[in-house]
C-alpha cells in the first residue's frame, strides 16, 4: 500500500508541533523536602567557621571527619591480594556473611542457629532488609496485615511498611515530661493490640530518641508479647554502636529467641562498620526447623528477585572477612567501643556542661540515652534560633546527632543551648 503524501509545507517541526502541549508528567506534584537533606543543605550554604551539623546520621570522629575503620582497611587488604571476581551473588547474598551476621545477632549459643533453623537474606542495608521483610509478611503473614510501630520511630519505617501493603499504626513510647520511656503507657497499648498483631521493635539505640527499655523491661515486654500471641519485628540498626557490646545490644533479640518467639530481624552494618555506602544488611525469621526453614528462604528468593536480583557484593566480603577473621574480629570490637565510647563521652560533657551553665530545666536525659541519636527537649523556637544565631543545625524536633560533637565544638554548643533555653541568645 503506497503512502500519501503530503505537502511539505504542513509538516510542522517536531519542537513546534509538541509546542504547548501538556507533558505527560504535568500533574505530579513536588513531594515534601527531606528533613534531614534540608538540614543539611542548610548547613552547607552556611559560611560561619562556627557551623555546626547536628542532623547527619553517620559518625563522625574526633576532629568531626567521616571515619574509615582499621578493620574495614585491613579486610579490604586482604581482599585486594586475594584478588577476588565480581560475579553476581545468589538472590540471597553472599553465604559466609549470612552466616556470620546471624551468629552475631542471635549468638553463638543459639538454638535456632545450631539447628538450622534461621532463613537468612543478604539485604540492601537495614532499609532493605525492612522491606524485604514488609513484602513477606504482606504476602505471607496468616493474621492481620497490621505493624504497629513506637511513637516516635524512624521516618521510613512508615513507607517502608506502607509501601510493603501493610498498614501502620502507633503505640506510645516516648514520655515528652520525662524525655524518657513511657513505659506504662507503651505496655498498656501492647495489651490493647487485637491478637496476632505485628509489632515493631527497636532492639537497641532507638531511633531517634535514644530512649532504650532496660533488660528487666524487655523482659516485661516479651512476656506481653507472648501473652498477646503479638509478632515480633526487631530492627537492629545498632548492634555493638550503642553500648560499645555487641552482646549487651542483642540482649533484647536473644531473649524474645529464648523465651520462644518466632521473631523477623533486619540488621545493617552501616554504623557499627562504618559501611553507609556500601549498603550491608541482613533479614532474617526465626523458623520451626530445617524444612520449615528451606521453604521460607525459597519464597524470600521470589520476593527479592523482582526487586533487585541479588545484593551487593564488595560490603558483603568486607563483613564477612571481619566476622571470620579473629584478629579483624577483635580489631572491630575495639573499634565499635571507641565510637560508642566517645558518643558517652559527648553525653557526660553535654550534660555537665549544662549544668554547670544553670540550664533552666533537668538534663540527665541525656546521659540516660544511648546511642547516636538524643532528643534534647529543645522546641522548635529553640532549634530555629539555633540555626539562624548560632549556626547549629538539627531536626526541628531537637533531634540531634551526638557524633556530630566533638572536643572542638561541645563548649560552644552548650553554651549556645543554654543561652537557647535560657532566651538569650
């Protein structure tokens, strides 16, 4: 079939003839800004030599640099001489890590390690290793498609769950009188949750709070738990960062384990390996028994396969050399402890500082918190005047990191706050 022509004439150019026409994307709308990014951004633009960033969620070390550990440049040595492929890894992740990052959270001694019966995944750090685990339990979870998540949380948690297909809900937790746990109300709206229910679980340095139950009241909470018949999901973003003992944080973990729960973890190796970039997690269910298990790990594989085939692998060796490898292992130990112990460190001055400054208000909150993050009970015309007189950045909410303080800047920044607080600034 011959094709008409047509005068060349009344052929308008392609820029002309899409001129005025409505793209295809016109009607999406601009999302919100990123809290954190803003802070950020803000930060930069700033040109005081005072500045001071407070809202980065990666440590930094005593001089307020990104920091490499020895163990992560030792086990990169090694893995340079051992000249390694770059061929994909399974669906699940490279198995010694796997391995290894169970041992780690569960314990050595652990029965359901020593049986078999742990389904474990390599994951895109903790953030995937929650979606990983939102998408199962939406697609395979028997009772209701409802986590119910500490009030404050982490701000992905609630897309991460949402955009898995379950719906989330809150329950109390943080006590904005005491700035510390609400305990009561917390084991109240446990016992309130319909049956079955999932619950979310911060195993240790609760983000962004830095408000922890201690081992007697995890054991309250498991015992509620089990009462309830509720599921428990810990996110484990924080093992060894918190205390300086990778034991002491997993205790939570362990115990729910031993007391017989069949528990979902996601863990992340950004922090306590200093890994962000390079995205090291793990997901993984606590099973019946080696059949149970296998049958588990098979759906997690269909699950990941169209998200993104299979992990990343250079973090994945770097974890894993340090894990198996003794003297990287007490290399890392050492490591972990010096960060967490210099973040103590940070709380002791912060608080003693305050103190010593006649800060209106009491701040044994701060040392009461653990881990990276501290909600100070700054409000918001506090942190906003923070930021605009005395060039510090932080969350509205004040949040802030403790890494972010230092021997450089701890002075300044307590006297800032207490002039903050005090309304002299």
């Amino acid at each position: 079939m011959q094709a008409i022509a047509r005068p060349l004439a009344r052929i308008a150019p392609k820029h002309v003839r899409y001129a005025g026409s409505l793209s295809v994307w016109s009607a999406v709308p601009a999302g919100p800004p990123d809290p954190i990014l803003g802070v950020t951004e803000a930060f930069k633009a700033d040109k005081d030599p005072r500045k001071i960033n407070l809202g980065v969620g990666a440590y930094r070390d005593e001089n307020g640099k990104p920091y490499v550990l020895n163990a992560v440049k030792q086990a990169e040595e090694i893995l340079v001489a051992q000249n390694p492929d770059k061929e994909y890894l399974p669906i699940t992740g490279l198995p010694e890590f796997t391995q290894a990052a169970a041992k780690l959270a569960y314990g050595a001694e652990s029965s359901p390690l020593n049986t078999n019966a742990i389904a474990v995944t390599q994951s895109i750090s903790g953030t995937g290793a929650l979606r990983i685990g939102g998408a199962f339990l939406g697609r395979f979870y028997p009772e209701a498609k409802t986590i119910y998540i500490p009030n404050p949380s982490w701000g992905n948690h609630t897309p991460i769950f949402r955009d898995s297909g379950l719906e989330v809900k809150q329950y109390r937790y943080f006590d904005k009188k005491t700035v510390g746990l609400d305990f009561e109300g917390l084991k109240e709206d446990l016992k309130n949750m319909p049956e079955k229910s999932i619950v979310l679980l911060h195993a240790c340095a609760h983000n962004p709070t830095g408000v922890d139950p201690t081992p007697e009241q995890w054991k309250e909470i498991s015992d509620i738990v089990k009462e309830k018949k509720l599921f428990p999901f810990f996110d484990m973003a924080y093992q060894g960062f918190a205390s300086g003992s990778t034991s002491h944080d997993a205790f939570a973990v362990r115990h729910f384990v031993a007391e017989g729960h069949q528990i979902a973890l996601a863990q992340s190796f950004a922090k306590n390996m200093g890994l962000y970039g390079e995205r090291v997690g793990a997901f993984s269910l606590v099973t019946a028994d080696p059949e149970e298990r296998a049958r588990v790990e098979s759906q997690l594989k269909i699950v990941i396969r169209p998200m993104y085939s299979n992990p990343p692998l250079h973090g994945a060796r770097i974890a894993s050399t340090i894990l198996r490898n003794k003297d990287l292992y007490g290399l890392w130990e050492t490591e972990v402890k010096h960060m967490a112990g210099r973040i103590i460190d940070m709380r002791n001055r912060l608080h003693d500082n305050l103190v010593h400054l006649n800060t209106p208000g009491d701040w044994k909150h701060i040392t009461r918190q653990i881990g990276m993050f501290s909600f100070t009970g700054l409000t918001q015309p506090q942190t906003r005047a923070l930021a605009e007189k005395a060039h510090i950045y932080m969350t509205a909410d004040g949040r802030i990191s403790m890494a972010g303080l230092n021997d450089h800047n701890i002075d300044y920044f307590s006297e800032s706050v207490s002039k903050a607080v005090k309304g002299d600034l």
